[in-house]
C-alpha cells in the first residue's frame, strides 16, 4: 500500500492483485518444482542450497551463512542437509576456525549433479516464466521486484 494514503487496510482491487500474484508466484514455484524433480531428482531445496554453494569460493559455505543466503530457518536447513549428505550431494565439517561452527561443502558428486540439472532447469524457467512476459514486460517486472524489496529492507 502506498504511504500517506490513510487508508488502513488494502483495497479491494489491491487485494485481487495481491491475491493473483502470490497464486500465481505459488503456481509457477510448484510446476517447477516437479519439473525439476521429474528432470533431475533434486528438489527445488536440494537446487537452492547446490547454487548457493555453486557460488561460494571453493563451494563452502558456513551453514548459518547458507541459511541466510537462502532464506531458511537453521533448523530447516539442517534437517535438508542431513537428506542431501545422505545422498552424497554435500558433507558437513567442523569449521577449523570456529569450533562450534559447521562447513557445508558441495561434493564432487553434488557437482556434477548440479551441472546436470542446470539446463533443464532454465529450460523450464524460460518456457514457463520468460516466454511468457514481453522485454518490456520484464522491465517492468524488474523495476516492481526492486520496489518491493527496497520496501522490505
């Protein structure tokens, strides 16, 4: 809702398009999701926590860094990783530098599936997702997600 406009609660129209868009958001997560795991066998949590160690110098990361990165509850996040070190995806160790600290570091294997289902991923994510906007849709698109986010901090 836009500052200064004394209203309390949402409008009615603010409310249909909030309610569309977070359905929407819900729809596109889920088939992604299943595509996903029908294509790669990694869940759509098993992908985010890979990038996010993908990204990170020597595919490390402090587990309560990756909680932060990815937005999850720590308790989360252990309970995913222990599923994904089961699997051969990730090892936990203790941190040289902190002993009460925990290194999540992708394996070899966690790698190479990672980079199998890269491309399937993004195909999905382009037919899905960006076939469906215009560039001038997605400009705008942009410059919405930054409002809200600069809204949220």
């Amino acid at each position: 809702m836009a500052q200064g406009t004394g209203r309390t609660l949402p409008t009615r129209e603010q409310l249909r398009v909030w309610r569309d868009y977070i359905e929407t958001a819900e729809v596109l997560r889920t088939r992604l999701g299943s595509r996903l795991q029908a294509e790669t066998s990694l869940s759509s949590g098993d992908y985010q926590v890979l990038l996010a160690l993908s990204e990170a110098g020597e595919r490390t990361l402090r587990s309560s860094s990756l909680a932060t990165h990815i937005g999850w509850e720590r308790s989360r996040l252990s309970h995913h990783l222990g599923r994904m070190e089961k699997r051969g995806l990730i090892q936990r160790r203790s941190c040289p530098d902190d002993t009460h600290g925990i290194d999540v570091v992708m394996t070899d294997a966690g790698a190479e599936t990672f980079r199998a289902a890269t491309v399937p991923h993004l195909r999905a994510v382009r037919e899905m997702f960006a076939d469906a906007l215009s560039p001038e849709q997605f400009q705008q698109l942009e410059e919405l997600t930054r409002a809200l986010r600069n809204h949220l901090r």
